[in-house]
C-alpha cells in the first residue's frame, strides 16, 4: 500500500518537472526564435477597435487621441460619439447650474415673504 502511495507520488513529481521543464523549453524555444522574427512581430502588435472591438495589426490599424480604430469610419463614428457625451454633459451641468440658480430665487423669494 505504501509502495503505491510512493509511486503515485513519483510519477506525480516526474509529470510536474516534465511539465516545467517543457514550458521552460518552449519559452527557450521563443527567445532564441524572437530575435529573427523580432521586426515582423513588432509590425503586427495586435491592437482592439474602440469602436467594434475586432483586433487588427498595428499596421492597418489608426491611432486617435491613443485609442485604435480598424477604419477612418469607426473613428470617426467613435469620436462623434464622445462627442455627443461630452455635450450631454456639458448640458447636464448646465441643467444643474439653473436649478441651482432657481433655488437661490425660491430662497430669496421665501425670505422676502417673510
Ligand atoms: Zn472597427
């Protein structure tokens, strides 16, 4: 019983060091291959679409205000659409600033009642 509890064990230790050590081979493998493919891999660094979210390489892709778009179009329609939030905010501030406004004349109207 015990013999196959240290078996069980051995082969669980030999399966995890031949795990890392396929793993650090890999990672052997990619260092010593990056070099020679280091420029093709620095041109196609993936990048996201703001707009659609599809990846693309950086090479096709369009860079606005450090965001990455697949066409002229989607930034265009992102940016539009930053845009229109930026003026609802503006407007919610300015709906907030008049309601502001307005209190201080209820105020001011209630202390004249008095
Ligand atoms: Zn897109």
């Amino acid at each position: 019983m015990n013999l196959l509890l240290i078996r069980l064990i051995l082969f669980a230790v030999i399966f995890i060091a031949g795990l890392k050590l396929y793993r650090m081979y890999r990672e052997w493998k990619l260092d010593r291959e990056g070099p020679s493919e280091g420029d093709n891999a620095q041109g196609n660094r993936m990048v996201r679409c703001s707009w659609c979210q599809v990846h693309l390489p950086e090479d096709d892709a369009l860079r606005e205000r450090g965001d990455w778009f697949c066409s002229g179009d989607h930034r265009d329609k992102y940016l539009a659409e930053l845009k229109e939030e930026e003026k609802e905010k503006q407007e919610q501030k300015a709906d907030k600033w008049e309601q502001k406004q307005q209190d201080t004349k209820d105020e001011q109207n209630d202390k004249r009642g008095d």
